[in-house]
C-alpha cells in the first residue's frame, strides 16, 4: 500500500530544512531530505534536485553552516548546522507559514 506524496509548497522547503537542523546536531543532506520523509509521516519527500539547491542558497545567506566529513559508511559528506541566523530565520519563516496557514482555513471554513 503506498501512501500519496505531495510536492512540497514553493517557499516551504528552507522552513522545513532549517526546522529539522533545529532539532539536533550536524546533519548531512540525506538525513535531513530522510528526517522531513519521516517527520511527515512519508508525505514529504525531498528530491536531490531541490535539496541541494535550497541547501546552497541557505549557506549564501548564511542561514546555515557546512562542514565536510564522513558518514558511518565512511563516506565523504557535508554536514550542515543552523546559524544564529538561521534560527531568527526560521522564526520567521514558521510565523509567516502559520499567519497564511490560519488564513487559508477560514476561507476554507463552511459559511
């Protein structure tokens, strides 16, 4: 029985990306796309082409930090952290997403 994914909203993926770094220590780019995968109860699946890209915008801005190094497979991989900023950030983000979230509901909510 597979369950339905969704694409996950434009504008969502840094939220989501920044809320899971929040949670715990350095994480590399397939346990954070694996984390949101599960957190979502497998909803949210985060591809390599959106990953990646999101994640290099959010060092650019300084959001978050990467540090190269080994995976317990041995292999080579950036590991990512949140910034000071990077938390400001998703504070932001979250009450951004909760105001629009609060606003679709009642235009959705029956008459």
């Amino acid at each position: 029985m597979g369950t339905e994914r969704d694409v996950i909203p434009p504008g969502t993926l840094e939220m989501l990306i920044l809320r899971t770094l929040a949670g715990g220590g350095p994480m590399h780019g397939f346990a954070i796309a694996d984390s949101i995968l599960e957190l979502s109860e497998e909803v949210l699946r985060v591809e390599e082409g959106s990953l990646y890209p999101a994640l290099q915008r959010m060092l650019l801005k300084g959001w978050i930090k990467g540090e190269w190094g080994k995976t317990d497979e041995n292999r080579r991989a950036r590991y990512y952290r949140l910034t000071a900023d990077g938390r400001r950030q998703l504070e932001r983000e979250v009450e951004r997403y909760r105001r629009v979230a609060r606003a679709i509901a009642r235009v959705l909510a029956p008459a």
